[in-house]
C-alpha cells in the first residue's frame, strides 16, 4: 500500500451524509401491489379513526353546527382516499383539488377558517402516517412515509389556493352586495331585504349617520376602495363605500371628531369639490343626507371659494337657484318663519341693511333709530338664524332667505 511522506497509509477522502428530501416533481417509485391493496382495504378504517381523531383533538370542533361536523368529517374522508388514489398515480395532482375540496369551498370557507382547515388536514396525515407500519408491506414504510410527507404539502398548497379564491370571490360579492346596499339608501328603500343586507354588512347604527359625494378618484378598483376604507375607517365607526360611475359616495355612522373628520376624508376623493349632507339617526334616513348633499354637489360650482368639503345647507342659495325645493323650503323654516314671528322688526331691519348697502349708519337713518339699536336687532337675527349679517356670505344668504320667505308667503 502506498504510504505518504510521513509513513502512514492516506486517509480516503470523506463523503459527505446529506440529507435530502423529497424534491417537488421527484419520480416515485412504484407502489407495492400489497401495500397498495391494504391502503384500500382500510380506508374505511382509518377514516373512521381520522374523524373521530377530530371530535377528541380540536376543542372547536364540537362547537360547530351538525353540518359543519359533517362537512369536515367528508373532508377528511375525501383527504385519505384522494391519498390512496394519488399513491396510485401520483401524476394525477388533480385529485387533491377535485376530490378533497369537491363542493366544499363555498360553504366550508363562511364558516372554518383556514387555519382549522390545516389542522383537519394536519390530523388526517397524522392518523395516515401511525397507520404506515401496519399497512406497508416489503420494505415499503419509507417510500409511503415519503409519499404521505408529499402529499400533505400538496394538500396544504390546494388549501390555501382554495380559501384564497374564496377570499377573492367573497370580497367582489360583498362590493357588489355594498354597491346595491347604498343603492338602495340613496332611493329610500325601507323594505326587510335592505334591513337584512345591512345587517349583512355589519352595519350596527352606532352614531348618527352622514352621506358625503363627491368625484372618485382615479384608482377606483378594488384596491383603490379598500385604500378608501383603510382611511375612511380611522375616522368613523361605520361606513359604506360605493363608486356610482364617476361618483364616490360615503355614507359614515359615527363620525369621531365631527366637521375635522370630515375635512380629513376629503382626502379620499379626486379632484373637485366634496359636500356632505346633515347627520340623520339611522342608515335608513340617510337618504335626506344623500339628497341634500347631491343637490349642493350639482350647485357648488356657483360658489367658486366653497371649502372642502362644503356642508350641503350652506349652499341654500346656489341650490335654490338650481332648481332644488328642499333648499327653499329650509331658508324659509330657518330663516323667514322665526324672523317673521319675532316683534321687534327683525324683518324690516335686516331688509333696509341688506337694501343700503349694509351699512349702520344708513340703516339707522333710514329707521330713525341709533346705531346700537341695528347692531342689537341685527346681533338678533344672528342669534336665531345661526347667519351673521355682518359677514358677506351669511348676508347672501339671509338675502336670498328673505327672498324665498316672501315668495312662499305670496304664494
């Protein structure tokens, strides 16, 4: 033997021991026709044991409904024999899908999650896998040992890939669903089968409820409305989120922090302006938001330095002059009846102040009374309209009020 310089024989270099593991796609040997046999002979078995393994093991399963049981129990009937169909020909990665999850995505993803539908798959290899030594058969244990690791990560991808679909067509159904829902509303619909989509939503009516309108942005698919839900979310305690055409509407329940929530989810909207409608108490009034707030979005135009967003009764005047009657009849309830009811002159006062060009002075000229008293009676009218006649753009608009009040009384 060959020694080297030191005298001693040289050492063979050392293999290294790796283990592998089973590759995706690897060839598989043949099953044994025994083995094989005793798989199909025990099916029954083992699925028996597999879904009695469930009611002892998962704590939640008990507390499922019969159905729900028994749609488990079949999926864990349909997991071991699709397994033996795949032992059999493991070509055939179709059966994982077909007969695992056969009929059960729809019902079984409402009410399991995807997480306990792993840990039924979880127990039912556990059960196949105790079960190896009995049923291989010729030095077959390791190859269906093998062949039960493979199949499980099969199962696990097909899972996930189903509830993942699942997820996919549940969230475009429920767009849809919210779409029809805020439909409905903006139309005044009050029948059971709004109250039960409503509820369906998840809507609890926790708070008084706001609309607001106004252009969609330009990302306005589904990832576009889950941002608007994101946002809007942070500053309602409810909400419901439809894109009509070229159109977002908002319809908010509980706003947190009031006019700067609103100022806040402007944000959310594209170009142009946004205007909300008054808070009512329910879901089911809001269609007297909707309709105030849709009539202020077709006249804000005419008030080029309107805020952002714009309250829908500030805009009385541009709305009355666009042809909305719920404009003319507000300025005359808010502001013409109590005005007129008043008796010291509230009325004359605020014509002749309006008529000489707000000034005090004329004013008090022209009603043969001091200064202080048209500041008091016009402090008065602020009072009891919520409208300053000193400002510019609370005096059109108790101009325009006096106007519809004279209208309405004539009429």
């Amino acid at each position: 033997m060959p020694t080297d310089a030191s005298g001693s024989a040289p050492r063979k270099p050392r293999t290294s021991r790796r283990v592998t593991w089973p590759l995706r796609g690897r060839q598989q040997a043949a099953p044994h026709p025994r083995t094989l046999e005793n798989l199909k002979a025990n099916l029954g078995q083992v699925s028996t044991v597999a879904v009695q393994r469930l009611a002892s093991t998962l704590p939640w399963f008990s507390e499922l409904r019969p159905d729900e049981r028994s749609e488990l129990g079949l999926l864990a009937q349909r997991g071991i024999a699709s397994f033996v169909r795949w032992y059999e020909n493991p070509k055939e990665p179709v059966w994982v899908l077909t007969e695992i999850f056969k009929q059960a995505p729809t019902e079984l993803t409402r009410s399991i999650t995807l997480q306990n539908a792993l840990q039924v798959l979880r127990i039912v290899v556990d059960v196949v896998e105790e079960k190896v030594p009995e049923l291989a058969q010729h030095n077959d244990e390791v190859a269906l040992r093998e062949a039960v690791l493979r199949f499980s990560r099969e199962v696990a991808f097909a899972a996930a890939d189903v509830y993942a679909k699942a997820a996919e067509n549940r969230g475009s159904w429920d767009a849809r669903l919210e779409s029809l829902v805020v439909d409905g509303i903006l139309r005044g619909d009050h029948s059971d089968n709004l109250r039960s989509r409503v509820s369906a939503l998840g809507w609890t009516d926790r708070g008084d409820v706001t609309v607001v309108v106004g252009r969609a942005p330009s990302t306005n698919g589904p990832a576009g409305v889950e941002r608007i839900r994101r946002v809007v979310e942070r500053h309602a305690a409810e909400c419901l989120v439809a894109i009509q055409t070229d159109r977002l509407v908002l319809v908010l329940g509980g706003l947190k922090d009031g006019a700067r929530s609103l100022s806040r989810l402007a944000s959310v909207f594209g170009e142009g302006p946004v205007v909300h409608g008054p808070t009512v108490a329910t879901v089911f009034e809001a269609k007297e938001s909707a309709d105030r707030a849709n009539a202020g979005l077709r006249a804000v135009a005419a008030w080029p330095q309107a805020p952002r967003p714009t309250d829908s009764e500030d805009l009385w005047p541009e709305r009355a002059i666009s042809g909305d009657p719920l404009a003319l009849t507000a300025m005359v309830d808010a502001v013409w009846e109590p005005l007129s009811a008043s008796s010291t002159g509230l009325v004359d006062t605020l014509t002749t102040y309006l008529s000489v060009g707000h000034s005090l002075e004329a004013t008090a000229r022209e009603l043969f009374v001091h200064a202080n008293t048209v500041r008091y009676r016009l402090r008065r009218v602020s009072d009891i309209t919520g409208w300053d006649p000193l400002l510019p753009r609370d005096a059109f608009v108790l101009h325009c009020a006096l106007l519809a009040g004279r209208l309405s009384s004539t009429g």
